[in-house]
C-alpha cells in the first residue's frame, strides 16, 4: 500500500511519515458475516457485564460473604468487567457500523488496559489458589492469616504489578516510527499486532514481551500448579473420605475458571505459533474467545458451584424465600 501524507500522518524526517491513525478491520475474511458474528459478542457482553454487576453487588451488599474467597472472586469479577468492556463494544462497533478508526494513543491505550487486566485476572487466580491451600491446608488460621487488611494490600500489588511491567511497552511502541501498514485485522489493538507495522528493529518489544509473559502469566500458572500439587497432597492424607470431598468440592470452581482462562490462552499461542496454515480469521476468533468467554461464564460457574451466592441471590430478588 503506498503512502500518502495526510492529517493523521506526522512528518518525522526527509524519508518517512508516521500513522497517527489506524483501522481495525474486525475479522477479515468474514465480512459479510459482520453482523452475524455480532450476536453472539452482544450476548456475551450482557451476560458478562449483568452476571458479574450481580455477584459484585451481591458480595459487597452481604456481610457473610465478606470472606477472602467471596472478596478475591469481587476482584476478579471486576477485571472481567473491565475487561469486556474494553474489547467487546470496539469489536462491535466494527461489527455493526464499520467504525474501526482508532487513533495511536487510544490503540495504545486499549492495547494497555487489556493487557493490564489479562495479567491482573491471573494474579487474582493465583492468589485465590494460594486462598484454598490456606483454606484447606490451615482451616483454623484462615481468618487470621487473610485478613482484609492483607487482601487490600494483595490487591493493590496486584494492580502495581500489572501496571508496572506494561508500562514500559507504552514507550517501547512510542519510540517506533509506524510508516508501513495501517490497517489492522483484528477487532482490537496488541502490542505485536501493532509493532509489527513498524519501520525500527522491533526485536526489544518482542523479547520485552516475552519476559512480561513469562514473569507473570507463565509464573502465575506454575505457582497455581504447585500450590494445588500441595492441596492434593494435604486433601488424600486427610482422614476421612467426607473430608476429602469436602475439601475438593471448594477447589471445583476455582479449578473450572483457571481452565476456562488458561486453557483458550494456551491454545491461541500454540495456533499462532505452530498453526501457520490455519486461516488468519480463525486465529483473530480465538484471540476474541479469550476476552470473551472467561468473563460470560465465570458469573455463572461460581454461581451454580457456590450454595452461599445462590442463597444470597435469590434472597436478594425474593426476599420471602431463603
């Protein structure tokens, strides 16, 4: 595509120009089924951003559930809030208006929301296995040992963390020069997905990128791991087989959202990685199951799996019954 100087190009030299604006075609290939594919992200939004408003409001509204586990599952309820709604109303607005123009800075910011929510989700579910191993692991130390002081400042560490291994990226996408592309086939902005129309040597985003995946994600999913081989281990020394089940049945939740996060992550690296035949459309679906499905059906797993949030809710719409 040649280039042509226009006001949403900045002069940067004799030689080149760089994109201040670019456009996010939605899912190329696919088109004519814009407005089909709309649905489902319509409906996936609602039940994501009605389900987690409930459990939040729920949570916070009754006392007795302002346990550790309630409060972390608050916290993670809110980054799928956050999250959602940074990706799914740009992806339909695509969808249904053609309205992918989106300038540098708010492609950057996008870009640094999502990721900051992404790594701040799995520090959340990190934390909430090293909530079960506490739980089942020293039950009559529970309470005294996650107080809501350390589970404030948990959750502040959290934030410091994903915020400040994302902001360096911010100006590592600055410095570049975008004077190739600007037409993005995606339904919303990452920062490879943007270097890479770059004119500069992008090598220390990708390695940079490497490392923020590496020190948090990819840690976070070892640590989860270790921490569930150790409640596993305390779970079949213990006495009693009702005890067992007990202790696991807590762990069942939990368990079906770290899947429901890790797995679509995992898959999704492995497609773009080794799946070089597979259909760029296929990929950008995937990319968007990630955003979309943990958020939808978290709500509804800790909802059906949770006897307390059940109770609680129901309680809330119909006060006569318990």
């Amino acid at each position: 595509m040649s280039l042509v100087v226009s006001p949403h190009l900045t002069t940067l030299n004799h030689t080149g120009v760089s994109h201040m604006v670019f456009y996010l075609l939605g899912i190329p290939g696919l088109e004519d089924k814009h407005m089909w594919i709309s649905i489902p992200f319509f409906i996936s939004y609602v039940i994501a951003l009605l389900g987690n408003s409930l459990l939040i409001f729920t949570i916070i509204t009754n006392s007795s559930l302002h346990e550790p586990m309630y409060l972390f599952l608050c916290m993670l309820a809110g980054t799928d809030i956050v999250l959602s709604t940074c990706t799914v109303p740009q992806a339909l607005a695509i969808f249904w208006f053609h309205a992918g123009e989106i300038s540098l800075n708010c492609c950057i910011t996008q870009f640094f929301i999502i990721h900051c929510t992404f790594i701040s989700e799995s520090g959340i579910l990190l934390v909430m296995a090293f909530d079960r191993y506490i739980a089942i692991c020293y039950p009559l130390r529970y309470t005294t040992i996650l107080t809501h002081t350390l589970i404030g400042k948990i959750g502040v560490t959290i934030f410091l963390r994903s915020y400040c291994t994302i902001s360096p990226i911010i100006f590592l996408l600055k410095r570049l020069t975008f004077c190739q592309n600007n037409i993005i086939p995606h339904t919303f902005c990452e920062h490879i997905g943007l270097a890479k129309y770059a004119c500069n040597d992008i090598r220390v985003n990708i390695w940079y990128g490497l490392f923020v995946i590496m020190s948090t994600v990819v840690l976070d999913a070892l640590l989860i791991f270790v921490s569930y081989v150790l409640i596993l281990h305390a779970v079949f020394h213990m006495p009693s087989q009702d005890a067992r089940q007990k202790a696991l049945s807590t762990c069942g939740s939990h368990v079906c959202i770290i899947i429901l996060f890790y797995g679509p992550a995992i898959f999704t690296t492995l497609t773009q990685r080794f799946g070089r035949h597979i259909p760029p459309h296929i990929h950008i679906l995937l990319a968007n199951v990630c955003i979309l499905v943990p958020p939808m059906l978290n709500p509804i797993i800790y909802g059906i799996k949770t006897k307390q949030i059940q109770e609680q809710a129901v309680h809330m719409f119909f006060p006569k019954q318990k």
